[in-house]
C-alpha cells in the first residue's frame, strides 16, 4: 500500500480518489465463506438490523463499500497490488484461531 501512496503523491491528480484493493470481492462473499469455514449459516440482514449489528455508521460503511475496486490506481498511477484480496485468507489458520477466541 505504500507504493500507492508514493504513486499517488507523484502522479497522482489533486483531490483524487485512489482504493488500494487487491479485487473485487462483496462484502456478502467474505461472510459466505467466513460462515463457511465456521461451519454457520448466513443470512442478509435489514438495515435496522444492520444498525443494531455495527451501529449507524458501520451500518452505512456496510451497505456503501460492498463492492470496492482500484481502477483508477491502477489504470491511472500502474499500480498493481503484491498481497492477495482478503476472500483468498480466510480459512487461515491464524484466522480461525482469532475468530474461536473471540466467541
């Protein structure tokens, strides 16, 4: 991510608006396949419910970014992320081993 930063500072234009993503992964696939190696079900939820889940803010964040891509980082700057999305590490079992101890 700090290669996009130094792109976006060099050749970067004024007041632009870079993500650093890695894909194109919805939010409603990462809780799939978190519910999946949990062994659980999932379920949509309304934005009542979301905002009793994350609060009204999250519950915004939530319902916005679900779908993020970095187009213009790198179309515009030639980035190319190094590191995979976040869908391709869950199952991890340093991942597992944090969601077993927060329950």
């Amino acid at each position: 991510m700090t290669r996009l930063f130094t792109l976006a500072l060099e050749a970067g234009r004024a007041g632009g608006l870079y993500h650093a993503v890695a894909g194109e992964v919805p939010n409603r696939w990462i809780a799939e396949s978190v519910a999946n190696h949990l062994g659980c079900d999932t379920r949509s939820v309304t934005p009542q419910e979301a905002v009793l889940v994350w609060g009204e803010l999250g519950a915004l964040v939530m319902a916005a970014s679900s779908r993020l891509r970095a187009v213009r980082a790198q179309r515009g700057l030639g980035w190319r992320p190094e590191h995979t999305d976040m869908l391709s590490t869950i199952g991890e079992a340093r991942l597992r081993k944090l969601a077993e101890h927060s329950t």
